[in-house]
C-alpha cells in the first residue's frame, strides 16, 4: 500500500517548490503526521515531507548545525532543499526552517547533499548543484554557500564542474589539514565503477582534481554516495555508502543499498593509494542505515548522524505524509580497525527513572533506552501487542538477528525480513534505543549497531526473555522543533 504512494506521484508533482505548496496543503500534512502514533520523541524528524541525508554536520558559534535534505512537497524524493536545525546540548533545539533553497539554473532540481567545515567567522557549507536538462541527463556540480554568525546564508555559486565522471557526481565533504584543503566527491567511473574521488585546494576556490583514492576495492558497486574521509584515533577512515554490492555471507550488504567503511594508516596524497589498508566493514547491520555523515565538535569528538531511511523504499509513515529521520547522534573511536559508536553522553539527560525488571514489562513508554549486560548464550527481545505482532531481537551464541516479519505492516519485504550480525563475544553490553517505530540496537561493544524502523500498532509490551535483570528508563523528548 504504502509503495503505491509513490507510484502515484508524476516527476512534475515531486519537484514543485516550496511556494507552490499551499499554506492550506502544509496545515493538512502537519495534521496527518501529528495523528501518526509512529513518530518519534526524541529522533530528529520532518514537520512533513521527506527526510533524507544528514547534511553540514559542523560545530559553529558555540553550537552545532545540522542540517538534512528535505522534500517539502510530500513523502518523495523530489526537489531537494537543506533544512537547518542547531543545538547547544542535543536536546534543545532552534528550528531555521529551509536554509538552502534550489533557486540557481545550476540547482534547479535539487540542492544535494555535502557536508561543511568553519572558517574563521563563517561556516562553508559545501553541496551539489543537481541540474537536469531536457533529457532528465543529470547536470552535477560542486558549490558552496557561506553561512554567518547571525544565521545567514549566501551561496557563492559553482566551484567544481564535472569534467571525468558520469552524471553521478555528488556529495561533497570537505576538510583542511595544515594550510591545505581537501575534498572527497561520490562518484561513477567512466568504466560505471563506485569511487571517492580526492580533490585539493589552497584557496578554496581552485580546486585541483587528483582522483579516485586508490583502495583493494576498485571494482565494488556502480556507484559510491555521500563520502566521508577523516582521521580517527591514528586512523585514516573512508566511510561511504555503496550502491550496486552484495555478498553471499549471512550478515553483509543485505540492503537495497549499503554503508561501509575502509581504515588505513593514511591516505598518500602523491600515490593516492590508502595505505595499511584493513578488511572492509559494515557500521550497521539493520534495515534502515543510510548517508552517515561526521564532524568534529568543540571537545574534539568526532560525532557521526546518519539517514535512518534508504532510498527506494516507501515506509508506512507516507500515508501520514512524513517519511524518514535522522539516528541518534553518536561519537566515534577506532579500535581494533573497527569504528566504535556511541550514542552521545548529552541523551543520557532524557532518561527517565529507571525501571529494573525481568521477563515482561506491560505497557512501557514506546519512547525508551534498554540496558542489558549479557554474558548468556540465548535470549530474546521482543516487542509486541495484544493481537501478536512484534518485532524480535535474537541472540545466539555467535549471531544476533532481527526479524520484522511479524510486524502489522510489513514493507520492503522484497529485501528481506530478517538481518543478522556476528556476535563478536559472549559477555557484553546490549543497548536499544526504542522510539515509537524506530530502533538502534548497540552490539558488540558499538562495534555494530543494527539501526531500523519497525511498524507495530498499539505496542504494549517490552519482553526479555531471560532471567538476567534490564534496566529500562523511559526517554524525554526533544524540544524546539516540529515534535509531538
Ligand atoms: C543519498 C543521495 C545523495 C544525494 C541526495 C539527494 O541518499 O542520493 O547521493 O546527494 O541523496 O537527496
């Protein structure tokens, strides 16, 4: 049902602009999705419309900006805005509404995502031109817009053209080091490969294009979006998200398109090669993880959101004419050549009193944080209703599995109703965060996270199925923009 929403909607529809949508059309999308018992408290999300990537992720003037791609006209992917929110704390937010508007010849279908870095007084927000000409050929390009202390946004227009690669070509994330500046773009080879291409600039105006970053994995997908390249903990970390990849183990690449990450010693600016390259790694092994994006706050934590969406897939909250949200914020490490996440020490300020308890828990807040220490070969998590849908978390001894295939609405399912993880030891902590109708489970130390939107009517019931104590704590809200 949900999937004929999107069916439904002619290329003329999605890419109206915000001012052809009536303030009469905005007030009845606002009240659907204020009826939606699925949206969430404390996950960052749209008024209305759709959400996808994380975008501009920076610390600047004392706080931090996050911004996304919106579509305002509706629950589909159409035309393209960044949509600004900014928080001192993670709870407390300031909505600035549509920031980056698609108003140039060369954004006229879209303002795409890119990430940001601060200069002096000012934060540069990096994005992609999406341009389409009369043969719907994608027409890419790399611009900047300045954003000042009092909030205001200038775009200063194009800086990269696209002189090597096919029409996909997008996603810019820039970052300096020393005096030097450097830029990652998602891109398809001329040979239809996926590749995060390096550029280089010391005026942040010429940019010098040096190529695809050599890695072991030069043939993998057709294309690669929304690059991310930093150095973590001695580390140098590219993190992309590969379309066009599978694999025939149980865990990996099991989505319509895929996060994954490489780390290396560095990368050598003259051979362009990734060097002491590690195995390949998937962040996430859920349903719905998509478009991370990092940053580096004022205490120096390299803090990553991502997209708890993917592209091409309809979740049940369109006919509530909302779709997609940001995942918790989470702080990063490199350990081991894993990257380590960590939901934010700032959300332990929402949690409620803590409730211990064992085996089942009738009619919990469905906005809650779950600690588990484990040390057990099996058990289960399990949230359901009355009539017997729910979702499933199982644990075995060396794999975790979460199965959406008793959910009320099931969707998607052409990809799967389950997804599995390795479990990398016996005894460990477990850490689910529940918010209406998502959930990000921490494993394995927060070497994995299993991230996803679940769709349950009238949930009303947490049960672990073990005798080991839980502690559950009942989560705020977040405050300041469009939440319940
Ligand atoms: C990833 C993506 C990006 C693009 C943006 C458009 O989800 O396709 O590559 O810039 O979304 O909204």
């Amino acid at each position: 049902m949900a999937r004929e929403a999107k069916k439904n909607w002619t290329v003329g529809q999605r890419y109206r602009r915000l001012e052809d949508i009536s303030h009469t059309q905005i007030t009845e999308m606002m009240e659907k999705r204020s009826l939606d018992n699925g949206y969430p408290n404390y996950h960052i999300a749209p008024a209305f419309g759709l959400l996808n990537d994380p975008n501009g992720l920076c610390y600047f003037n004392s706080e931090h900006h996050i911004f996304y791609q919106w579509t305002p006209v509706g629950p589909v992917h159409g035309m393209k805005y960044w949509y600004h929110l900014s928080t001192k704390d993670f709870i407390h937010f300031t909505d600035h509404g549509a920031a980056i508007h698609p108003d140039q010849d060369h954004d006229s279908h879209g303002v795409y995502s890119g990430g940001a870095i601060v200069e002096n007084d000012k934060a540069l927000l990096f994005f992609t031109g999406n341009k389409r000409d009369e043969n719907w050929k994608r027409i890419p390009t790399q611009c900047y817009a300045t954003m000042n202390t009092a909030g205001e946004i200038e775009k200063k227009g194009i800086i990269i053209e696209n002189d090597h690669y096919t029409e996909h070509f997008r996603d810019p994330k820039v970052w300096k080091q020393g005096d030097d500046y450097y830029m990652v773009v998602g891109a398809q080879t001329q040979d239809l490969k996926g590749a995060m291409i390096l550029y280089h600039s010391q005026d942040l105006s010429k940019w010098e294009h040096k190529g695809p970053i050599k890695t072991t994995h030069n043939d993998f997908g057709y294309m690669w979006e929304c690059p991310d390249f930093f150095e973590l903990d001695g580390q140098a970390v590219m993190l992309f998200s590969p379309q066009g990849v599978s694999s025939s183990n149980p865990y990996d690449f099991k989505n319509v398109f895929s996060v994954t990450y490489l780390v290396g010693d560095r990368v050598n600016f003259s051979s362009m090669e990734l060097e002491g390259e590690q195995s390949i790694r998937q962040p996430d092994y859920g349903f719905d993880f998509y478009a991370p994006q990092t940053y580096v706050d004022d205490k120096g934590r390299r803090i990553l959101y991502a997209w708890v969406g993917l592209p091409e897939i309809d979740t049940p909250s369109v006919k509530h004419e909302w779709a997609g949200m940001l995942s918790l914020p989470r702080e990063l490490r490199i350990e081991n050549g894993f990257m380590v996440q960590k939901a934010l020490e700032e959300l332990e300020a929402l949690r409620g009193e803590a409730i211990e308890f064992t085996g089942t828990l009738q009619q919990p807040s469905n906005s809650f944080y779950l600690s588990l220490d484990i040390d057990i070969v099996e058990f289960s998590i399990e949230l359901g209703n009355s009539v017997g849908d729910k979702i499933e978390f199982k644990v075995t001894e060396d794999e975790f599995t979460l199965d959406r295939s008793q959910m009320s609405e099931i969707y998607a399912e052409e990809f799967g109703l389950t997804r599995k993880a390795p479990r990398l030891s016996l005894t460990q902590q477990i850490e689910v965060y529940v918010d209406q109708s998502v959930i990000e489970i921490f494993i394995n130390g927060g070497k994995h996270t299993m991230t996803s939107r679940f769709f349950i009517d009238d949930l009303s019931y947490l049960k672990v199925s073990t005798s080991l104590k839980s502690t559950y704590y009942p989560m705020k809200s977040l405050s300041g923009f469009n939440l319940k």
